[in-house]
C-alpha cells in the first residue's frame, strides 16, 4: 500500500508518500491549486504510483485541499501539521508553522493537539511578507536571509505589509544599506510569530516547520525573541504533507 499526503500551500506544494515506498517532493503552487493538484498525480503515475488505484490512499491538506479531487480524505492544516510535527520532533511539542498566508502555533501534549493559534488576518508574520520585500530589495528570499545575517536590524514600525513596504522603500531612498534592512525586515516577522506564540504557555521542545524551518537564522532570531530554544526541522516544510500521509494510513484502519 501507498500512503500519499499533499499539502498544497498558497506558495509551495509538498507531497510526502510513506508505505511499500517513500518519497517526497515540492512543487510551485501556481495560480491554480486544481492544476498543481492534476501535476502531482502525474508526477505520482511516472513513478508507478497512481492515485485511483485501490493500493494507494490519498489524503489532502493546505489551502488548496479541497481542489484535490482524487483524495479519500480532506483534512484540515492544524490537524496534519500536528500529527506530522509531533512525528518529526519524537514527543509532545509546540509546533510553529510560518506558512505563505498564516502563521499557526500548535501544542501537542500525550501526543494529542491540546491547543493551537492562527495568524490569518494579516501577511505581515508570514512568508508572503518575506516574499514581497525580497522582491522589493531585488533578491531571493534565501538571500534576503543572507543579507539579514550581516546586517543591523532597522525598525519596521507598521503592522500592515503594504505600509511596511513603503517604509521599506522609504530606507532604500535614504540610502539605508540592504543588509540593515533585512535585517529590518525578518526580525519583524520573527517579532510578529513572537507575539502570536507568546499568549500560550510553550512547552520544552519547540520546533519550527513550513518554508523557513531550514533556516537557522531565522529560528535563532526567533529563540532570542521567546527566550527559548526553537529548533529548525530538517525537512520541517513536509511537516503537514507528512502528517497527511500519516493519517491517511490510519485513517484507513
């Protein structure tokens, strides 16, 4: 038997395959969840694993899960990122999870999500923040880190992404250098995931999944800001495809 998970985000989707084989892979989200949806089961059916066979059981997850018109199951993020997150991390946890468009904080305690928060309203703690000054300053997100790992932190006092940019616009016409403002501009998305996890109790382990849970810069800004140690997952963006595939095979049971 196949287990698939597919978590397609607003950015990126992860598909993580456990059972008779193992795999992963991510793919662009696009402007289309349905057609990144249609992708993945191609890119399935080239390896041998076809998802309207009775071997494989599918469960969805993410922004776009309900366009996963193959899956057996549709289930929400919280839940697969939990049940994935609390897999990866081998005991009970706090999981932060800094997605496109939402930032979620998950606790999980006997190995049972007790709690969780979600950041919805606003892109200013989320990738999409991330993405939309990286473009600003001309660079990658991955090198927007690696300018903010050399600079100066310059303050970003706005709370909306769109005010934020035009602050940011206003520093690059002061002559601010890029490294400052990258600096800027991660420590105020660490600062807004800060606040978010702030109004729970964390447990010991605490962990960071999504896109930026293979950057140690950013958990180590993070670690400074709760005043706990946050551990970047390896592999931590497949956390809820993970989870998906998971229960998909409980589910099953």
């Amino acid at each position: 038997m196949y287990y698939v998970g597919i978590d397609i985000g607003s950015t990126a989707s992860k598909t993580v395959v456990t059972g008779d084989r193992e795999m992963k892979f991510v793919l662009p989200t696009g402007w289309s969840s349905k057609e990144t949806a249609s992708e993945i089961a191609s890119r399935l059916l080239e390896e041998g694993i076809d998802v309207k066979s009775e071997e494989v059981r599918v469960a969805a997850t993410g922004y776009g899960r309900v366009a996963v018109d193959y899956a057996n199951f549709v289930i929400t993020e919280i839940t697969c990122h939990g049940r994935g997150g609390r897999e990866m991390a081998g005991n009970d946890c706090a999981i932060i999870d800094v997605g496109g468009q939402d930032t979620k904080v998950i606790l999980v305690e006997q190995g049972m999500i007790q709690d969780f928060l979600m950041n919805d309203k606003c892109s200013a703690g989320t990738g999409k923040f991330l993405e939309i000054m990286a473009n600003r300053l001309g660079v990658t997100i991955a090198e927007l880190f690696d300018l903010a790992a050399k600079g100066t932190a310059v303050p970003i006092s706005s709370l909306c992404t769109v005010f934020a940019e035009s602050e940011v616009i206003s520093m690059i016409g002061e002559g601010r250098s890029r490294e400052d403002i990258a600096a800027g501009v991660v420590n105020s998305v660490a600062e807004k995931v800060a606040q978010l996890a702030r109004r729970k109790q964390l447990p010991g382990t605490v962990v960071l999944t999504g896109g930026l849970s293979e950057c140690p810069y950013f958990a180590e800004i993070l670690s400074e800001k709760l005043g706990c140690a946050v551990e970047a997952m390896k592999d931590g963006r497949y956390a809820g495809a993970f989870g998906a595939s998971l229960l998909a095979k409980e589910k099953k049971k």
